[in-house]
C-alpha cells in the first residue's frame, strides 16, 4: 500500500471516529465517555471542537483511535474465539472487564 494512500485512510477512520465520537458526547456524555474509554476533560474536549478543528485533527498520520484492551481474554470474548460461551454472555463479560479499566487521558 503506497504511503499516501496510507495516510487518506488513516485521516478518514480519524475523521469517522471523531464525528461519531462527537455526536455520542452530545447525545449522552456518561454513555459516550464509557463507550469510548475516555475521560471528561477529553470528552469536553472533543464536544467544543470546530468543524475545522475536526479536520485538523483527523489530518494526523496517527490513528486517534485505538483498541481499548491488551488483554487476550477481552479479545477472545469479543471475537467469539471461545466457541463454549454465549455471544450475548461473553460480550457482556468483556463489557465488565473494559468498564473496570480507568479511562485514558490524551497526555
């Protein structure tokens, strides 16, 4: 994959990410905060952006998402490797282990 083609994907997962983070925050900042492992002041943050602010920051070369675990286990749940469990129970089980995981904070 060439190193520009690279990049415009990477700024439209930025940019998808953002809006969709965006919009969670106004709708209902508790759930968005939780759903995106992300604190207030990064949640404020994201709400007060500017269209043009959006775009700035989805024009990064890095991606501003990023999975939320290292854990092999949450991984395993939530791809439904562990064939013995119930899809609906092990969502559910990896849903716990996240949300007691701190939130993040841009640093």
């Amino acid at each position: 994959m060439e190193t520009k083609q690279l990049l415009d994907e990477i700024r439209e997962i930025n940019l998808a990410y953002l809006l969709l983070a965006q919009q969670l925050i106004r709708e209902d900042k508790v759930a968005a905060m939780y759903r995106l492992g992300i604190n207030q002041d990064v949640a404020e943050l994201i709400e007060k952006l500017t269209t043009s602010q959006l775009l700035k920051m989805a024009s990064s070369n890095s991606l501003l998402c990023r999975f939320r675990f290292n854990d092999a286990l949450i991984a395993e749940l939530l791809s439904g490797s562990n064939r013995d469990d119930n899809s609906a129970v092990s969502q559910s089980h990896a849903a716990i282990l996240m949300a007691g995981q701190p939130a993040e904070a841009i640093t």
